[in-house]
C-alpha cells in the first residue's frame, strides 16, 4: 500500500467535505469543503426543505478540486472512496439515471402526517417490533407524501435512493443501498433482517423501487470512466463504504461496541449509543437504526438522541449578548468570562429548547426559556454559563431515556469542535454524565475514509482502520463534581417539567 491514498466525502446539507487519507500511516493529508457559503435549501411552502441533488454532485468536483490543490499528485494514488451523508433524505430516479425532482432532505415536516397515520393503523407494536421506530417523517413517509401528491411522478420512479446513494451511482452508475441506509429511512424490518415489505404494501410502493442491498463496507461499485475524467481521480476504483451522517460519525471516533457513545454539538446536539440487541423507546423520543457493523450474527444497533437546540442558542447569545458597543466577544472570551460564574449560574436556568419540536419532549415546541433572572444580580456571563449547562442539562434528559434502552454511559467520544472547544462545556458535560469524555481530531469526511479502506481490505480490522487517528484529550469529572451537577440538574429537570405541564 506505499503511499496509497482513500478519498472519504461527506454530503451535508451545508456543504461538501472532502478529506484525503493516508492509507499507509492513517494520517490525513488534505481536507476540503464547498460550497464557501451554506448550501442553498428550498422551501417552497413553510415546513419543507428542498435540495438539487445536482448541486451535491457540482461541489463533490470543488472540493476534490481544492484537494488537488492542496496535494498535488496525490489524487492519483486514491485505492477507494467512502461516503458520508445527510440521513433521511429522498432522491428519486427515472429509469434513465435522472432525477426527477429535488430531493426532500432530513428537516422537511410535510410528511409527518403520514407516517403518523401508518403507525396508527400498522399498528404501534408491530412498528416497534419490526421498524424499531414510528414511520414517522423519515424517507418511507416522505416517499407516501410523493405518491399521494405528485401521483404522475411517482408513476416515472425507477429508484428510490439516499442522498450518499445518489454520488454513489453518480460515482459508479450502479444503483445500491444498504441496510444501515434503509433503516434510517425505516425501510428495514430489523426482526426479519430484511426490506420491510409490509411497510411497501401498506403504502402502495413497488418492491423494485428499492435498490439492491449491499452491505455498508464492501466493493460497491467502481468509478466509471466518465465519472473518473470529469474529478480527475482514477477510473476503477471502488467506493467501498457508505453511512449516514450520525452512524459514520460514530465510526470516525471508533464507536462501534456497547458502552461506548459518540457526541456531536453544533448547531443541534447528538448522542449515538451503541446497543448488542434491538430496543426502542416506545414513546420515539429517541430512535434506533442499524449500526454500520450490524450482522445478523453480531447485532450492533445505534440509538439516536438529537438535541435541536445546541449550538444554534450559544449563537443567537453571542449575536445578542456578545456583539454590542465597541468591544465584540469571541466564542473564547464567552467561555472564559462564563468560566468565572459559579457552577449552577448562581439559579439562572435556560431550557435550550428554541429551534423547533423536540424529539425527547415528544415533539413539543415549548420553546427556550429564561427562568430565575435577578436583575440585581446576573450579568451576561451568567446567561453564557447557564446556556452551556441547560445545553448539557438537555442532553443529560435524552440520555436517561436512552439508558431505559441498555445504554451504559462510561465513555463518550466527541470530536474536537463547536461547543466541545469550550473547557467550561467539557467540564460540565462530564459532571452531569459522570462519562469519561475523549475528543480527538477528526470529521466525517476523514471517517468515511477510513471505513473505504476496511470496505476495499486494505485494512485488515478496525484497529488497523484508526491508526493515526489523533486524541486530542480526555477528561473526567471528580466525584465532588459529579455529586454538585446532580443537585443542580435535578432542579433543572424540575422547572423543565412545570414547564411542559
């Protein structure tokens, strides 16, 4: 392998990534993003987000671009290609290879009644048992939404694909899902290890829109001739992994055994736990889909806690609380002035709950809330320190949830970005979890690499997959810590409660 190189791309719905690997060191080489601003979403009517999956495919070639700026030479030597995605979407296909409309991606709600309505007449129990989830709004249900309104489109459908499907066809030409992916969509009868054809009966859907099935690390498909010339990368190479966003995150931290969990905390927070047998949360406030390592034989299930309200309220405080007169706060000034407030912001609480309905509330909307606010004595520092707790307060609520399923928290492995760059958040986040927190530097892009190179076998396990990786630090929380966190969130889980009833 001297010198061999894999590509790893991760198609988000702000923009593209690129990560170039050293397959030999597992060093990374080069990274890459495009668009240099957000990727435009369309929402043609409230509630719905649209994306042209041709604008995907235009900033894959940009940001591959930039990567051979950045490495000259080095795109030839790529061995593989692995690709990460934006869970839930829907891409849909003519017999031709077309697309046939924009893609309706993760955060469109027009579907929600359907899949409301299937879960009612399916039946819950036999949904929980099979789905491991309601229908939901996940991608069957949007794709219940084409069928009733756009009747004469839906009748043009070849294929129904994800969006990591899409550059993966567009790579390759070879139509091709996984088991991972279908879950996500709550396509995959996890009791029968198979397509959930009862779901495709009930919603009138074809069998044969369902790509065929392969699994998530393995040769997928190669890169055609056409596909090679127009991103200057080698023809015949395989795209050897796919994964959605949330489980190839937790693969990028090597996240792959019960009792490890893997946290992200940008603009929403997530937390991926890891479970040996199927469980669900009867009421859905938390979601389990099939892990990238799942088997028959070795069950792995991830279970998905996603907090909206994350980052995003840590930068509606900075744009109003940090950017006026003449001096403007950094993010770090923030942290080190809320550093300097007491632990529990002297009884100021905020509930973070301000971008949309909450999945752990059972999809209510109460909003974010101040509560305890003495004017005589807090200042906006307190709002900044009382924000980072309420953050982790919340998902501390979630993953109480998630431990009536089996997950053990001991040990969480984060990346070394957004809100996890704050000391004060790492230090509150290991009180109130009592879980060990590792942080190493690393993306999504630079995951899905890693997982090419176990797809293509040009490594031999997981191990060898993340060597390179690099751990930036971990820390633990003193039992002292642990102990005061616990009286503080206790109170504010009680004000969180009056407030929902």
């Amino acid at each position: 392998m001297m010198d061999s190189c894999l590509l790893g791309l991760d198609i988000g719905s702000s923009s593209i990534k690129a990560s170039l690997l050293n397959a030999d060191s597992g060093a990374p080489i080069a990274s890459a993003f495009s668009p240099k601003t957000e990727l435009p979403i369309q929402a043609p009517k409230p509630g719905w987000a649209e994306q042209d999956p041709e604008e995907w495919w235009k900033n894959v070639h940009a940001a591959i671009e930039e990567i051979r700026t950045k490495a000259p030479g080095k795109l030839e030597k790529i061995q593989a290609i692995g690709i990460s995605y934006q869970m839930h979407g829907l891409v849909l296909i003519d017999r031709k290879g077309s697309v046939l409309r924009n893609a309706i991606i993760w955060c469109d709600s027009r579907a929600v009644p359907y899949g409301e309505k299937a879960f009612r007449e399916l039946g819950e129990t036999r949904c929980l048992t099979h789905l491991l989830n309601s229908p939901g709004n996940f991608t069957a249900s949007k794709l219940a939404w084409v069928k009733d309104q756009e009747p004469e489109l839906f009748r043009s459908i070849d294929k129904i694909l994800l969006p990591g499907d899409y550059i993966a066809y567009r790579l390759t030409r070879e139509i091709t899902t996984t088991p991972s992916g279908l879950s996500e969509g709550i396509l995959w009868d996890m009791k029968e290890d198979r397509v959930a054809d009862f779901l495709l009966q009930y919603f009138g859907f074809p069998r044969d829109l369902i790509p065929t099935v392969v699994p998530t690390f393995s040769i997928q498909g190669r890169v055609t001739a056409d596909a090679a010339k127009e991103l200057g990368i080698p023809a015949g190479i395989p795209v050897a992994y796919r994964a959605g966003d949330q489980p190839n995150n937790a693969f990028s931290l090597g996240v792959l055994e019960p009792g490890e969990l893997a946290a992200t905390a940008g603009t929403s927070g997530v937390v991926y736990g890891i479970l040996d047998h199927p469980a669900y949360d009867p009421l859905s406030r938390v979601n389990t889909f099939v892990h990238v390592n799942h088997t028959s034989e070795k069950p792995r299930l991830g279970v998905l806690l996603c907090l909206n309200g994350t980052g995003i309220l840590y930068r509606w405080l900075k744009q109003n609380t940090a950017e006026l007169g003449q001096h403007s706060y950094s993010y770090t000034e923030m942290n080190e002035q809320a550093a300097k407030v007491p632990f529990g912001s002297e009884g100021l609480i905020i509930l973070p709950y301000g971008n949309g309905a909450e999945r752990t509330l059972e999809n209510q909307e109460p909003g974010a809330s101040i509560q305890n606010l003495n004017f005589n004595l807090h200042r906006r520092e307190h709002l900044w320190r009382a924000a980072q707790e309420g953050i982790v307060f919340a998902l501390n609520y979630g993953l109480e949830i998630m431990q009536t399923l089996g997950i053990k928290i001991q040990t969480v492995k984060a990346g070394h970005t957004n809100m996890f760059l704050s000391p004060l958040f790492r230090s509150v986040f290991t009180a109130v979890t009592g879980a060990e927190l590792f942080l190493y530097e690393t993306d999504g892009a630079e995951g899905a690499a890693r997982g090419a190179g176990i797809g293509a076998g040009l490594f031999r396990s997981t191990t060898e997959a993340f060597h390179g990786l690099q751990l930036k630090t971990s820390e633990k929380a003193e039992p002292e810590m642990i102990s005061r966190y616990g009286e503080v969130y206790a109170t504010w889980k009680t004000h969180l409660e009056k407030t929902l009833s």
